[in-house]
C-alpha cells in the first residue's frame, strides 16, 4: 500500500472487493512505478492507494490465467463514442498488483495465450502501450527511439517488425547491445530522421527528439513527465520545418491482444528484458536503486519470502 511519497508498505488488508477476484502469480515494474512511488500519479486516488498495474495471475472463479488489464472505459464519453477508449474521461483504473490478490472487472481481463510465462504476458501492459505508440507514429521508413529502457527497446522492436530502418539513441553501451539484439542500429548521438519517438520522459530529451526530427517529420512522445513537470517546447523547429509533435498515453483493449500475441509468438523477446525475481518485501528498496547497465524489468512474485 502507498500511504504518499516514498512510503510504501507491505500491510495485511481485508480481501479485494470487485467482480472477478484472481490470485496473483506475477506483476511486473515500471517507471511509472518509481514516478508513482516518489511524486504520485493522477491514476493512483487517495492515499493509501493500492500499487501496481501489470499483473498476472490466476481467476478464482475459472482457473483461467487472465492479464488484468490496468483501465476500463466507460464507453460513453466524447472520447470513447470517438473510438479514443485509451483517453477516457471516465476511466475505471484497475490497480493492485503488488498483492497477493486483486479484484478487477470482468472487462478487464485478457485470456493468456497457452505456453506464455505470467511474468511474460505481465509485460503485455506496457508492450500495448508501445503498440499505440507506434500506430501514432505515422509514416516514415526511417525511424529513430530516443531512450533505450524497456520501453525504448519494445519501440524499437516494434518498428523493426514494422519494416522500419530504426536507430536507438542511449548512452549506456549494455543497453545499446540490447537494442541491436532487437534489430535497431545503436548510436550514442542521434542524427535527422523522419520518425522520432521519445522513450525517456524528461524535459531536455523532448527536446533533444524535436532537435532529432527533419523537416516534416513526426515526433512522438512516449516518455511522460513527472507529476508538476512544465515543460516549454521550442517553436522555432515547430513552424519552421512542419514538425507535427504528438503524445501517446496508455492503450486499447485490442492493443492490449495484440501485445500478449506478439510475446506468445516470440515476435518480441521478453525474456530479453526480463530483470529478478523479488518478493513484496523487496520492492521499495528495488523500485528506488539507480538503474545503469542493461534495461530490465523487475518481476514480482508476491509468494517469494
């Protein structure tokens, strides 16, 4: 349970109350995980909020593996009757991963392919982020990611599949390796290119993509920033060269069966990025260790210690 910033604790609580209860057996992190942990998140509600929102786990009622998905739309808003579900005014967020149990929504739950590992098809949620992302990117055969995290490297594998030429920019050398591992060419400094995605979510690497894009081109960011975080894009290169800038928050439900059906066909290695193995206990500490080396996701399995 998050009591505020930085104060997370491991509690025995009354038994989830919802639709569909399921018994966890992963949930994976995220940064948005650590930003949650250190500034809270508009999705989070009041404190104590219960934490985590990639998880997978078993249903009590069926025996089913299910993912449960992290949102349900209302389906009648603006955005909704758009078909824009992922922006929702009147979202149902789906939170608690980090239990030994959660209770979630029918219209939550996505069947896991046979044969795909829970702590695989917990990396769905974020992969379906990458999904949206990517169909937001628009044309452009020569595509760039700014940013080689867990999330940087699903972009860049997903615009390799997509028949891309792709460059990933980081400054870590492991991570770097990663990226070809996945397809993309790896470069410390990124040069001009039609398609830049934005994977680190900070002010200077918005930026830092806008300086990356030609003239016409699309950039898309993907990396959003902390809770109070301003921000002032430069309107020179705007106008100028034509650059159209766009935002990709969160994902659909047919994004969300796209991504557990690229990881059940191995056409994206999660294996790749899979971090350790940690217990309930453990998290806090592991969400707030400096990260350097090779991106990877830390798995949680609320049965270790």
């Amino acid at each position: 349970m998050l009591h505020g910033p930085g104060d997370l604790r491991v509690e025995e609580v009354a038994e989830p109350q919802g639709e569909v209860l399921v018994t966890v057996e992963r949930a994976t992190a995220c940064a948005t995980d650590v930003k949650a942990l250190l500034h809270g998140h508009l999705i989070l509600g009041p404190y104590p909020a219960r934490f985590g929102h990639e998880t997978v786990g078993v249903r009590e009622d069926t025996g089913e593996r299910v993912l449960v998905g992290d949102s349900v739309a209302c389906g009648a808003c603006p955005p909704c009757a758009a078909g824009h579900t992922q922006l929702c005014t009147q979202m149902t967020w789906v939170l608690g991963g980090f239990a030994e149990r959660i209770a979630a929504p029918a219209a939550a739950l996505h069947a896991v392919p046979d044969g795909l590992h829970p702590a695989g098809a917990a990396m769905a949620e974020p992969l379906a982020a990458a999904v949206h992302a990517v169909a937001r990117a628009g044309p452009g055969i020569d595509a760039a990611v700014l940013g080689g995290g867990t999330m940087g490297l699903m972009l860049a594998r997903l615009l390799v599949l997509d028949g891309r030429d792709v460059t990933l920019c980081d400054r870590h050398p492991q991570r770097r390796a990663q990226a070809e591992s996945f397809g993309a060419r790896a470069v410390q400094r990124l040069g001009r290119h039609e398609v830049v995605m934005e994977a680190v979510g900070r002010p200077e690497s918005w930026r830092a993509a806008i300086d990356a894009a030609r003239p016409h081109a699309t950039v898309v960011f993907v990396g959003g920033c902390p809770s109070g975080c301003e921000v002032t894009l430069p309107s020179g290169p705007l106008h100028y060269a034509e650059l159209d800038v766009r935002g990709a928050f969160h994902h659909t439900p047919a994004e969300m069966d796209r991504a557990l059906g690229l990881l059940a066909a191995g056409d994206v290695d999660w294996r790749a990025i899979e971090g350790e193995t940690i217990g309930l206990h453990d998290l806090r500490d592991a969400l707030l260790r400096p990260t350097a080396g090779e991106a990877r996701k830390l798995v949680v399995d609320p049965r270790v210690g």
